[in-house]
C-alpha cells in the first residue's frame, strides 16, 4: 500500500517552501529545487493541500520565525526518519538557540565523532530546514559554508536573526 502525504506551499522570504507531512508527522519542510528536495518520499503520493492538522502548527511556527518572534517547536512532531548518526545530530540542531551558530567542529567535538565532514554531511541532509536549524551552523572561523538551498539563502536567515559570519570571500557580514 501506498504511503500518502500532504503539501502545502508556503511564499517565504528566501522562497517558496514545500511543507510535507503524513497524517502523524511533518516529514520535511524543503526550499524549492534545493538539494535532497523532498528526499526519501520517491513515487510516493503527495496531494497538495491549503490546510492539514500537522502542517497548520509549522505555518505558525514559520510565520513567527520571519516575524522575528519565538518559536515554541516542543509540540511539532517531527518523522522519525534517518539514520541514527543523522537523528544525532540533527538532535543537536535543535539545541541551537536563535541567534547563535556553531562550528561543524564543535558539533564533532561535542558528539565526540572524529569527522567534523561527516557532521557536515548530515547536517546536509536534514530535511527540516529552518525548524532545525542547519542554517546556524558554520566553518571553522565563523565562515559561511555550504547549505541545501544555496549559501545566499544561509546568509539571509543568519542576517535575520542577527548573526557576525564571514562571507565566502572571508569579508565579515555583520547586522550591527
């Protein structure tokens, strides 16, 4: 049997975002034509909708992270999808307060693994953009890095919530 899911198209500031869920959790919220885009769902069914019980909280949560407000992300309930390096990770993800960024080598140091690429390589692959917060993290000197959905969309969320980075050309980007 087929597995069904929902979409919902969401206009943001760094584009068009594609909110699927089934009915128990929020699969994935994907920047349009990004990397990974909607990964995993394959051939499966996906019925775009204009409203649906699990997607109408992350609009919510969405809609208050572009105004600049906080998210309470303790009821969304996200698929338990992933393998458990990956779940890892994006565990840690979620620890990352708005405003603040970390380096894929602290993650590396803090979930003692000896690869701060392979650290890069899930976070690459977390497939809720923005809710967890894979933005938030950067090189080693506070350098703007890769991200699924292209580093100028990085830049802008980092620019939002106030964050110093360095830019590829290693000129530092500051919201002050």
């Amino acid at each position: 049997m087929q597995k069904k899911y929902v979409k919902i198209l969401y206009s943001s500031p760094i584009g068009i975002l594609s909110l699927v869920a089934d009915d128990h959790y929020l699969y994935g919220i994907w920047v349009q034509e990004q990397k990974h885009f909607e990964r995993g769902l394959g051939d499966e069914t996906i019925e775009e909708v204009v409203s649906h019980p699990i997607l109408d909280p992350v609009i919510a949560c969405l809609d208050d992270y572009f105004k600049g407000k906080p998210q309470d992300l303790s009821n969304l309930l996200l698929a338990p999808i992933g393998t458990n390096f990956e779940k890892r990770v994006w565990d840690y993800l979620q620890g990352i307060p708005y405003g603040q960024t970390v380096t894929y080598g602290q993650i590396a140091q803090d979930l003692q693994v000896a690869s701060a690429q392979a650290i890069g390589g899930a976070v690459g692959r977390n497939p809720w953009s923005i809710l967890v917060p894979c933005h938030r993290v950067l090189g080693a000197g506070k350098r703007l890095t890769g991200y699924a959905a292209g580093v100028e969309k990085k830049a802008w969320l980092l620019e939002h919530e106030g964050v110093d980075f360095k830019d590829r050309n290693n000129r530092r980007r500051s919201t002050c």
